[in-house]
C-alpha cells in the first residue's frame, strides 16, 4: 500500500493554442505549476516552452505552444491534474508521463 503513495516522477507535456499572445501563455504555464505546488508536488522544473508547428492538425490547429514540465507527486493527484487539462479549452492535447526513478 505504501508504493501507490510514494511520490514518483512525472512528465507532463501540453500544447496550448497558438491564438494566444506570449503574456496569457506564461500566465498558463505558471497556474499550472502553482497547482502542481499547491497540491504536493515538488522539484517542479519547467525546461521547455517553445511555439512549434504540429505533424498535423490538432482540434483545427497546426501551430501549438510546446509546455514540458517535470515534478515529483503522488498519483492521487493525477487524476484531478488531468481533469483540469481536459476542461481547458486553450490546451490542445496533453500528456502525463512517468518516468523512471
């Protein structure tokens, strides 16, 4: 029982819509870190943010802000953290990852 609340290592990877100006998009990537934080989450690093062209069009998009951002949690909370990607309608595709320890 002790291992499915162990904090493990995650990868969370989204595409927010190109239609956003620069501001709006950090302002995103922030909250979603301030969340991450205000639910346990901890070595919250966010390595990558870049504006890239997509293999192919998402939701009518071909142009996507590219967010990577790694953080140790418990599983429990993933849950919720994929809810919240799900009902954002400036995310156009998101990922968690788990990585290996």
């Amino acid at each position: 029982m002790e291992k499915f609340f162990a904090n493990r290592n995650y990868e969370l990877v989204f595409y927010i819509s190109y239609d956003l100006v620069t501001e709006k998009i950090n302002q995103m990537i922030l909250e979603y870190a301030r969340q991450l934080k205000y639910s346990g989450a901890c070595n919250i690093d966010i390595p990558v943010s870049i504006r890239k062209n997509l293999s192919y069009a998402i939701k009518k998009n071909t142009l996507g802000h590219f967010v990577e951002i790694n953080f140790t949690s418990s599983p429990l909370f993933l849950p919720i953290l994929e809810k919240k990607l799900r009902l954002d309608k400036n995310i156009i595709r998101a990922f968690i990852i788990k990585l290996k320890n």
